[in-house]
C-alpha cells in the first residue's frame, strides 16, 4: 500500500510521494516552530484508521497517535532546533507497511 503525505509546517507545505523503500533527508525549513501539519490521502480499503509514529533527532519511531479516523495530523509538542520524523501506517486489525518518514527541522 502506498499512502501519499502533504506536511505542512506553517505557512510551508511540500508534498512527497511516501514509499517505505526510501528515506528523505531532513528538511530544514525556515519558519518559527509551532506546529507540525500533517495530511495524506486515504487508504483504498474500507473501514481503516491510522496511526502516526515520531521520532527526535533521529531516535527510536514510536506511537504518537493512534486510531486517527481522518487522513491529517497536527503535530503541537515540537520543540526547538530538533529533527522530527513522521510515518503514518493504515491498520484493520493487521496494520500496513509505513510510509517513507517524512523530516523537518525546527529552528
């Protein structure tokens, strides 16, 4: 399964298409921290949730929500001059492969 992300952080937004066979390097973006957007399209299977994982700086990727019933995200506990990364999973009681992690650099 292929799952699309559109990350949006303040007025920034980039898209990527989401493929677990490649990782991006972070990005840094040019913006105050506040808050984190995240958005992507939806799984073709019926009656799914998603979770989103996280990780700092690039640690460990562990649960930072889980049975989101919508396709978008917001993100409000980054802090400053860290690296976060996101992947977001489809689950139906089995859950699907993640998505390529997307990064953002807060400054």
């Amino acid at each position: 399964m292929k799952l699309f992300l559109v990350a949006q952080y303040l007025l920034a937004t980039m898209m990527f298409s989401c493929n677990a066979s490649s990782v991006p390097a972070p990005v840094p973006m040019a913006r105050p921290y506040r808050v984190v957007n995240l958005k992507w399209n939806p799984s073709p299977t019926e009656g799914v949730t998603y979770r989103m994982y996280r990780n700092t700086n690039g640690g460990t990727f562990t649960l930072l929500a889980s049975l989101l019933a919508t396709t978008s995200y917001s993100d409000n506990t980054i802090q400053r001059k860290k690296t976060y990364c996101y992947e977001v999973t489809a689950f139906n009681g089995l859950e699907s492969q993640a998505t390529t992690p997307w990064c953002v650099t807060t400054i």
